[in-house]
C-alpha cells in the first residue's frame, strides 16, 4: 500500500478533456517527476464535477484548493508552487474561493455547500476506473447483506 | 498514477471485501477529512535541515500500518529553525505537539 500525502485530481469529464484536461495530467506529471515528487504526490483522473463553465478544473488534497480554468503552462505553475513550495496559486483559484478570507475547502464552497448529492456524490472524488475506489466510498456494500 | 486496477482478482467471501475496503479507504485517505494530522516543516529551514526525508518516513509508516485517519501537510518556517527538521501532531482534544529535531 502506498501513502502519498497529496492528491491532485484533474477533471476528466466531457467538458475538461476537450479543454485539455489530458495534456494537464501529461504536465503534471513531467514535473511532479522533475521535482522528484513521485514518491509524495498522486495525479487522479476523476469524473465530471459539474461545474463544466470552470474547467479544466485540477483540486487539491488535502487542502481541498480547487483551481479553474487551469492550462499546461498552470499545471507547471501549480507543481513548482503549489506542491514543491506549499503556496496557492491565487489567481487559478475559482472565483467564489477569492472573496472568502481564507481559502475554503472543496466542499465549502457556496456551489458545492448547497448541493445534496446523491447518486453523484463520488464524482469529481474518486477515479471512476478503479473499483477499489469505489469500494473505499463503499461500493457493493449491499453484497455484505445478501 | 495509481488506478488502473482492472486486474483485480475475484472476491468470494465478504471478509476479503471488507478488508479491501479498509485498505482502499487508508489509499484515499489524503482525500478524506482526517482526524490526526501530521505537519512537517518544509520552509527553507526545514528542507535544508532533512525535513523531507522525516516525510517520507512518516509516509512509509503511515503505509506500512495501513493507517486510513492520518493526513501529511507540509508547513511554511515557523521560525524555530534552529529546531528543524519539526513535525507537528495535532489530536482532537490535545494541544499541538511538536516535535524538534
């Protein structure tokens, strides 16, 4: 089992991968590797967040950043600043996150506080390819009760 | 990047689900809200001084225990730099602890 003490997840819905959400994945990861950070970071392809009007949208754990409208020249950014140096990247930030004095978590955000999801709630969490994943979000959790 | 699990083997008792479960709950956990947490110090200071090197120790630990309730932050100088390498250990309902050296 392996312990990485940060995830960035990129979106990988419809509307972040025709804006280039896979060549940010490809330059996350040259740099991450580059700054020899491999060991620290996980790079996560998720499914839709449903804020498609803001992708390609990359969001941060554990501080729950969530960045906008990022490109690769951002994803450099990001790497160099964000996860080498532990600064946020301000001006990627979504623009409900900059009028707050701190900047929220994910799941603070006045968008996402709002929202009681149901049968959506693990897109944009998790990599919707890998079943253990869901299986952490307890996936076939009803087979225990047959 | 981790999650290309499509060789994943058959489960046939709910035991083995339970324990994959547990074990990828301790994968994601840098997602979760954790109770404990971990803080090193990675400012000048602390980079100079080993502080990565006190990371990937946690994080080989924290691995090799399979805790699932722990989170790594990385933290700025906090001007004790003479002290670095520091890692701090926050428990709900104890005040910060921080350990130097």
């Amino acid at each position: 089992m392996a312990c990485f003490r940060s995830h960035v997840l990129v979106c990988g819905g419809t509307g972040c991968i025709s804006g280039g959400s896979a060549q940010i994945i490809e330059t996350l990861l040259k740099n991450i590797k580059a700054n020899f950070l491999e060991k620290e970071i996980d790079v996560i392809q998720t499914g839709c967040h449903g804020m498609c009007e803001a992708g390609p949208i990359v969001v941060i754990y554990p501080e729950g950043t969530f960045y906008t409208h990022v490109n690769t020249e951002d994803a450099k950014e990001i790497v160099a600043e964000h996860l080498l140096k532990g600064r946020i990247v301000k001006r990627l930030l979504q623009k409900e996150s900059l009028t707050a004095q701190m900047v929220p978590h994910y799941r603070d955000l006045p968008f996402y506080r709002k929202q009681v999801r149901i049968a959506l709630r693990n897109c944009g969490y998790i990599n919707p390819d890998s079943l253990d994943e869901y299986i952490a979000m307890d996936g076939y959790q009803a087979w225990l009760k047959l | 990047m981790t999650g290309d699990k499509n060789n994943m083997p058959k489960l046939t008792n709910p035991d083995e689900l339970k324990k994959l479960r547990e074990m990828a709950i301790a994968e994601i956990s840098a997602r979760h809200e954790c109770t404990y947490r971990i803080i090193i110090g990675l400012g000048t200071c602390g980079i100079a001084a080993g502080g990565r090197k006190i990371m990937e120790a946690a994080m080989e630990e924290i691995a090799r225990c399979g805790l699932k309730d722990v989170s790594i932050e990385t933290t700025g100088c906090i001007g004790m730099c003479q002290n670095e390498p520091l890692m701090d250990i926050v428990r709900p309902g104890e005040p910060r602890v921080t350990y130097g050296n």
